[in-house]
C-alpha cells in the first residue's frame, strides 16, 4: 500500500464524512494529520482537531498556524475539502445563499491553500488536493449554485497546478459521485420516505449503491502520496461510472 510516513497533513471538514475518512486513511498510512472544522470534535486522536471556519480569513490564518505548530512546524499535504449543499434551481437561491454557498466551497479553498502555500513550499512532497464534485461537469438537476461552486473548485485546481507546478506542489482534485456521508443522511431524513428515497438513489447509480467515503479517500490519498509524484492539474472522478466521461 501507498505509504505517507513522515509526511505533515491537514484537512480542512475533516470531522465528518469523506474528510474524516480521508483524515484517518492518511494517519494510518503514516501521515501526522491535523484537521480543520467548524466543529472538530468528530476528529479524535491520532488527528489533531482544530477549530477553523473556512469562510473567515482569519480564523483560517490562526488554524493553519495552529495545525502547523502542532504538526512541528512543516506541512506537506493540503486536503481542502470542507463544502456546503445547495439544492435548486437558478431561481430557487437568492443572493445570501449564493455569496455564502460560494465563500465556503471556493473562497474557503483558496483562502486555505493561500495560508498554507509558504509552508507547503519549503516540503519536497508537496500536494494539495481539493474535493470537487461530478456536479462540476455533470450538468445535475436542482443544484446551479452546488454545481457553479464546484466548477470554480474545478478551475482553481487547473490554475493552481499551473502556477505552482515549477515550485513542486502538485494541485489535484477528486471528483466523487454521491458517496455514503452525513450529509446524504441529511437530505435522505429530510424526505418524506427516507427508506424509499435511499432506495430510489441507490437505483440510480450505475453500480447499483452509493460511493463510500473510504473510496473517495483512497483517492485522495493516493493524489496526496508520492507515489503520484508526476500528477497534477487531474481530476479523478469516484463515481461509481456516473458521469461516463
Ligand atoms: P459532511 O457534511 O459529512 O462533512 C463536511 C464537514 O465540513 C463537516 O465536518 C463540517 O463541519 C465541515 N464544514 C462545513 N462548513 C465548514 C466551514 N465553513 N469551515 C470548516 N469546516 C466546515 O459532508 P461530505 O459529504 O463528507 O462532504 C465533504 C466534501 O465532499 C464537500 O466539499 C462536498 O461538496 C464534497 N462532495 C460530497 C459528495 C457526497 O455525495 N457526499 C459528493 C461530491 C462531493
């Protein structure tokens, strides 16, 4: 297996769902792994879970800092994947929903990786990958904002791997499809049927059932790792063939 021994890691929504998957797959490969969430307690040791909201440009300058100090002082990997949910239409989202939508699932991407890429630049295995979504290219139904968000996740990661690619941080993103997290369980409860509606989106997919967030993770994981020394500015889609691309 891809091994990340000695490596300096942070995930930013590592508390829950693929982030927390992704936090503990890269401590058990080796990694020391600090996580950022506006509620850190779902990240027990060996991580290391600090407070930080990501659509406050100060709370994530200390929070980076504070990841840092307790990582001793280097950082090698940047997993940006804290995001937010928007379901509608175009007309559904007024300007409130679409400025804060987009100041956690874009800005809070770039305000990290800002913070953190005068660390990230002194590591010899640097990589940031940042979690984008099949929403991005797919064209889906009732998610404009979710889906404009994640295209400029999209975007940003092209452009930074651009920018820093003479530098020798890589800048890759995951594409995941529907994968099994608190979040679906949100939306899922809030259904008139949730056993009938995990029913119907199980159908949906063309495996038959949901991504796991340990398959998204594994994913990321290898992004992050060395042995992916030569990749930079992909996307990887975990979808379970979704999007056919
Ligand atoms: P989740 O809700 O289970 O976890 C998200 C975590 O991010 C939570 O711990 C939350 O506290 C944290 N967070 C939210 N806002 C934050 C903020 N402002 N500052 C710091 N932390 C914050 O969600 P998940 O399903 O694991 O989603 C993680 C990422 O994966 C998101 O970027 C999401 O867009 C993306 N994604 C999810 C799916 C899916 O089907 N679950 C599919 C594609 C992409």
């Amino acid at each position: 297996p891809i091994r990340l021994d000695g490596l300096k890691a942070l995930v930013t929504g590592g508390a829950s769902g693929i982030g927390h998957a992704t936090a503990c797959l890269l401590a058990a490969r080796g990694a020391d792994v600090a996580v950022l969430d506006l509620d850190p307690s779902g990240a027990r040791a060996p991580l290391l879970g600090i407070k930080a909201d990501v659509s406050d440009d100060a709370s994530v300058r200390e929070g980076v800092a504070a990841a840092v100090d307790r990582l001793g002082g280097r950082l090698d990997i940047l997993v940006n994947n804290a995001g937010i949910g928007a379901v509608g239409t175009v007309e559904d989202n007024d300007d409130a929903q679409w400025h804060r939508v987009l100041d956690v699932n874009v800005l809070g991407m770039a305000r990290t990786s800002r913070a953190a890429l005068p660390r990230l630049r002194r590591s010899a295995h640097a990589a940031i990958v940042n979690t984008c979504s099949i929403a991005a290219t797919a064209g889906l139904p009732q998610r404009a904002l979710y889906s404009a968000s994640k295209g400029a996740v999209l975007s940003l990661t092209l452009a930074m791997a651009a920018d820093h690619v003479r530098e020798g941080i890589r800048v890759n993103c995951v594409n995941p499809g529907t994968a099994d997290t608190p979040w679906v369980g949100r939306l899922l409860a809030a259904a008139d049927d949730p056993e009938a509606e995990r029913a119907a989106l199980d159908a949906r997919q063309p495996m038959g059932r949901l991504v796991t967030a340990g398959e998204v993770a594994a994913a990321i994981a290898y992004l992050a790792s060395p042995a992916a020394a030569s990749v930079t500015g992909t996307a990887l889609a975990v979808d379970g063939g979704m999007q056919g691309l």
